[in-house]
C-alpha cells in the first residue's frame, strides 16, 4: 500500500470568527498575510518531512476559502517539484472543469512532471459546488467541459510532431504543441474522484486511479461499480492500486493521547461544512434526476458504519468517525488494524490518503503524527498482502 501525505492548508485563526460562512464571502480582512506566510511555510516544511519520512505527498485547491489556503496550485506543485527528492505528487485535485484554458493546464502539468523528473500525478476533478463563484463557469455543463478538456489536455502530452489544431464545442486552438513534453509516456498518472456509481462505472472503464474522499464503508458499493466497468473493458479484475481512499489519522503512543489528536483533526471536517445555503448546490451543478432524488429524501448516507448506522462527517464522535471508517486513530497498532480492516472491507485498496494534518493539530503534534506513522505503521502497509481481485461478473 502507498500512503500519500495530505492537508489543505487551512487558515484555521478563522475557524472561530467565520459569520456563518468559511467559504465564498468569508471577509477577506480576517486573513493576516503574515500569519498566512507563517502557516504555508509549515505545511511546505510537512510535507518535506514527509518526504524524508518516505510518504508520497497530495496537494488539492480551493478558493475563496480559509479552509484551504492553496488556491493556485500550481505554486504548490511547482515548489515540492523542487524541494522534494523521492516522493510522488499526486494533485487531487485540478479542477479542469472551471479552467478556461486546458492548454495552459497541459503545459503547466508537463513542466511540473519535467522539474520533479518524473514523480506527477494527476488528479482530474469536477470541483465541489462553492468554487463556481471564483472561477466564474456556468455549473450547466461542467461535466461535458470536464470530458473536453481531459481530452485535450491527453493529446496534447501525448501528440509529438507537427502542431495540431482543436476544434471542440467550448475550446479551440489552431497551434497546439506543448513545450517541454512530460517524462511520463505516454502521459503522468491520471487519478479522479467521485461519489457516484454511475460515474464510478466509468472510471472503470477508463481504467483511471479512482479515489473516494471520507465515505467511510459507503466507499464499498462505489468499488464495486468500479470493478464492474473495469472489467468490462479489460475483461481482468481490477487491482487494487486502481483505489485510494482519503482518511484522517491520528496516532500516538498511548490510545488518551491518539484521541486528543484525533479530536483536533476532526475540526476538518466540522468546519468544512459551514457554508452559506445558496453556494451549496447551484443551480446545473447536479442533474436533474439527481436533484430529484434528493428532493424525495432517497440521496443515500454519505458515512455508516460497517453494521449500517449512519454517521455524520460534520458532527459525529472520534467513536464515531473511527467506526464508520472516516478517522483511523489510536496506538500504531490500532490504526494499523482499522486500515487493515477497512481494507479488506472494500475487497483491496492500494493507496491511502492520509490526512497527517488536519482541523487544529499543531505542528508538533502533526510532525510526531507523521513520525510515529511512518516508523512503526507505514512498513506494515508497504508489506501488507491485499485481497486477490476479484471478479465481479461471477
């Protein structure tokens, strides 16, 4: 199993004077640039450190926000490219949907696979709904500009010789010819998210690295649809690096200790959710049917627990949240456990997203988080023997 360091880089001074909304319209006067300079350059030294520890590393953008400070990911992509030796940079995610410009999105993805010689992954996401406002794109339509411009960001790294031109619906070029062309042949890594089993079935048939964010056990059913689609088209089980589930963790020597942690860490999510009701579903950012469902009450919980019980993300226990698979926390040998039966829960995962900082965990306790992690669970992973694939057309 791979493990991918991950944080957000929130503003978290913040948290507590937010007037109902962390996002959108959060006052931008309630950001002090110096203390924003003082904690970006803490979670850059993190993930050095994660680096060294021998943890691939996850970067992610939002706007608008004080949950999340990296709202240019490129800056961040280019300057671990640089300062990091050994670990792979995954981008989860680059919303390519909202980008006016997929050609600067190729050439900046290429350059950043050709500076870190090779270690770029890359991360296609649709984008959650309160992004519209900063980037200014119609919701309608977001998925089919997301098909367009993963599109056109593929060829464009993959085609060599003469300059191409590209007449899409929403995008056109007359000269495409990118410069430099990633390390990477024929192209970086293509990775996705989704919470859907519709779209899950066809990121099977893409074959694409499928990542679910905190579903806890609702993760199963979305796996599920993703072997499906994946066997169709390879006619193979997929594997188990073809999934990664993103988790908050929090360990320590003593159990008292591990959750102290993991109650900080869990403001992430108590925070994440406070945003004001008219961001929170735009209209054309879900479809029809799916607004319909939601409307009739048949959306399906997005955490439970192994035996069912719903739990919520937003205000669920530590308790909670390590029983519904969303918070993995305790001694080493604890959290090794709950990885390890989540896991086979899901029938195999190849990589986890490890949330080593997250909500209010300072740096001292996120840098021993990171150190424990790495020195007495990550070699227990490395060597784990997942489940067989299995085939879903049995």
């Amino acid at each position: 199993m791979q493990v991918y360091h991950f944080t957000e880089q929130p503003y978290f001074p913040a948290w507590n004077n937010h007037q109902g909304s962390l996002r959108v319209n959060l006052p931008n006067t309630i950001c002090d640039p110096k203390t924003a300079g003082d904690l970006l350059h803490r979670y850059y030294d993190e993930w050095k450190l994660a680096d060294e520890l021998g943890f691939n590393i996850m970067v992610n953008e939002h706007h608008q926000t004080a949950t999340c400070m990296s709202s240019t990911v490129i800056v961040g992509l280019s300057v671990l490219a640089r300062e990091t030796k050994n670990a792979r940079i995954l981008v989860l995610g680059y919303p390519i949907g909202h980008r006016p410009d997929p050609l600067r999105c190729a050439e900046e993805l290429a350059t950043i696979d050709v500076v870190s010689r090779g270690r770029l992954d890359m991360g296609f996401i649709k984008g959650v709904p309160y992004e519209f406002p900063a980037s200014n794109q119609n919701p309608v339509g977001v998925m089919d500009r997301f098909w367009e411009s993963h599109d056109f960001i593929l060829k464009a790294m993959t085609h060599q010789g003469e300059p191409f031109n590209w007449e899409g619906e929403y995008f056109h070029y007359r000269q495409v010819n990118i410069w430099p062309r990633p390390v990477q042949q024929p192209h970086p890594p293509v990775w996705t998210t989704t919470g859907s089993t519709t779209q899950a079935k066809l990121l099977g048939g893409k074959g694409y690295v499928m990542a679910t964010l905190g579903s806890g056990y609702a993760t199963r059913p979305l796996q599920d649809a993703y072997r499906a689609g994946y066997e169709a088209k390879w006619k193979r089980p997929a594997p188990p690096d073809r999934f990664a589930y993103l988790g908050l963790v929090a360990t320590a020597a003593t159990e008292t200790e591990a959750r102290r942690r993991g109650e900080l860490v869990a403001g992430y999510l108590r925070s994440s959710s406070i945003v004001h009701v008219p961001f929170r579903n735009p209209p054309g950012f879900l479809s029809a049917e799916d607004n319909a469902r939601m409307l009739r009450g048949m959306t399906p919980p997005r955490s439970f627990t192994k035996d069912g019980r719903v739990v919520s993300m937003h205000s669920g226990s530590v308790q909670d949240l390590i029983d519904a698979g969303i918070l993995f926390c305790g001694t080493p040998d604890q959290v090794y456990q709950q990885i390890v039966d989540f896991t086979e829960y899901c029938g195999g995962m190849g990589n986890l997203l490890m949330m080593g900082h997250a909500g209010f965990l300072s740096h001292e306790d996120t840098v021993s988080n990171l150190t424990i992690f790495a020195k007495e669970i990550m070699p227990r992973l490395k060597a784990y023997k997942q489940p067989e694939p299995q085939s879903v057309a049995a």
